[in-house]
C-alpha cells in the first residue's frame, strides 16, 4: 500500500492534447509505502514498513477530500429508490442535502445541550 500522492500525474490518454493550464495534481512522489503479508498457517497479519516518511503535509482535516464525498449505503439506497419513482436528478440532490442538513442540525443540538 503506498501514499495517494505517490507517483507522477499522467493525464488521460486523448487524440487530442489536454489544456493543462492552470491545473496542478495532489501527487507529489511521496515514498510513503508498507506491505501486508498474510500467513495462512496462522491466520495471522503482517505489516511491514518499506517507507514511513512523507515528503508532504498531512491535511489537518477531510474536507474536500473525494473519500468525504462518497455516499453513505442508506443514501445509495435513497437514490435507487428515488430514481425507481422518476425522481428528477436536482431533487435527488436536494432531499440528500436536505436530510444531511438536518442530520447535522440535530447533531449540533444534542451536543449543545450535553455541554
């Protein structure tokens, strides 16, 4: 297993040449790597570190990060069930910010009143 910010940015393969102008990429070479072995005799796991150094900032936070963004399985299936109906896609959108709001919401009060 190695770093998401090692290796080289290779852009997608096209006829035509992409505008790179402007953009940067989140590699970096990073040499941060380990290696798992599991042995079959005693079930057990194996973690070896090959590289435990990064040659960039670790983020302080998440955010904006595309593993945040991902889906969370109760929302996949409200997307599948709201497509089932003919849903259009915008007010798919807007239930799912909709109900994360007042998840939030209701986080942020309950947390309030145990303080």
């Amino acid at each position: 297993m190695q770093c998401e910010r090692s290796g080289e940015y290779k852009p997608p393969k096209t006829r035509k040449k992409p505008n790179l102008d402007g953009t940067g990429s989140r590699k970096c070479e990073c040499s941060f790597r380990f290696k798992c072995f599991f042995e079959k005799n005693t079930q057990d796991w194996w973690i070896a570190m090959l590289c435990g150094i990064h040659n960039h900032e670790l983020a302080p936070k998440l955010t904006g990060h595309h593993l945040v963004g991902r889906l969370k399985v109760e929302e996949k299936q409200r997307v599948i069930d709201m497509t089932k109906i003919m849903a259009a896609p915008r007010n798919i959108l807007t239930d799912l910010k909709e109900k994360k709001q007042r998840k939030c919401n209701n986080h942020q009060l309950s947390v309030q009143c145990t303080n």
